[in-house]
C-alpha cells in the first residue's frame, strides 16, 4: 500500500522542550478540534482503541494527540499503524515521543519525524524564572550558570 500524503507525525524531544506546546499550537492555529489520548496510563490500548478508531473517522478537522507513543507494546504498535493507515483525511496523528527509535519501522515510515530541540528546556527557564523572582538565587548567578552551560 503506498501513501502518498501522510497526514502523521513523530514529534521527538527531550523532557520539557516543548513537544505537547508544539501540537497544542498546531491545532490551534489550524482551527482545528485536539484530541488527546496519554499512552502512558494504558500502554496496550485496550481501553483506548474503540475511541481511537471514532475519532479518526472525523469529518471535521481534528488532530490526535497519542503522548507517549514510544510506550505502546508491540500488540499496540500494530493497531496503531492500521490507525494511521485508515484515518480520515482531516485527521492529522500526532505521535509525541521522546524516544523514536522505540516505534516499530512501519510506524516511523508512515510518518514525517519532527525534532524539537531547545537549548534550555521550558522547565529549565521557567524554574530559573520563578527562583530568580522568589530571590532563590541571584540574576548574576543565572548568567554565570547559562554561560556554563553553553561551553558544555
């Protein structure tokens, strides 16, 4: 079977780089409905794959956010792959990992791998904001401290 237009993506990133403001904005910006289904609190799918198999059929522009995607078993892997091969056009699949290399090779080859990078994490600069606010540490200390880690 050969699919010309893949409307699925891996988006790959460390912890706190940005990957879930990434698909939330994606959508938003695409007026589009989000659907969000956390894969690590059901790692097989058994309770999600009857949702998943109604929402891909929407006729209304939707993205399906599938967080943890990397964590799926394999039984999973293979109800995931026909997901992606059977959903509606306007159903954009957002597979949310941070380990790719983990998705089975038709998984990844039926899908368009993002890479989401930050020098700093979004954690990172939040907690330094709220410490320097606080008086935790001091402005010049924070400095030092990025200045340091840029030389890494």
């Amino acid at each position: 079977m050969s699919i010309t237009k893949k409307n699925s993506y891996i988006i790959s990133g460390e912890a706190g780089v940005g990957k879930s403001f990434f698909i939330r904005q994606e959508a938003k910006n695409h007026n589009a409905k989000l659907f969000r289904w956390n894969i690590r609190l059901d790692r097989s799918l058994r309770e999600g794959r009857e949702l998943l198999h109604q929402q891909i059929r929407s006729k209304e522009m939707l993205y399906v956010w599938i967080e943890g995607a990397d964590d799926l078993t394999q039984d999973a892997q293979a109800f995931l792959r026909r997901i992606l091969e059977t959903a509606s056009p306007n159903v954009i699949s957002m597979l949310e990992v941070r380990e790719p290399w983990k998705l089975s090779p038709p998984i990844l080859s039926r899908c368009i791998l993002l890479n989401v990078n930050a020098f700093h994490s979004f954690r990172y600069q939040k907690n330094l904001s709220i410490a320097s606010t606080l008086k935790l540490i001091e402005k010049k200390k924070v400095l030092i401290f990025r200045h340091s880690r840029s030389m890494i």
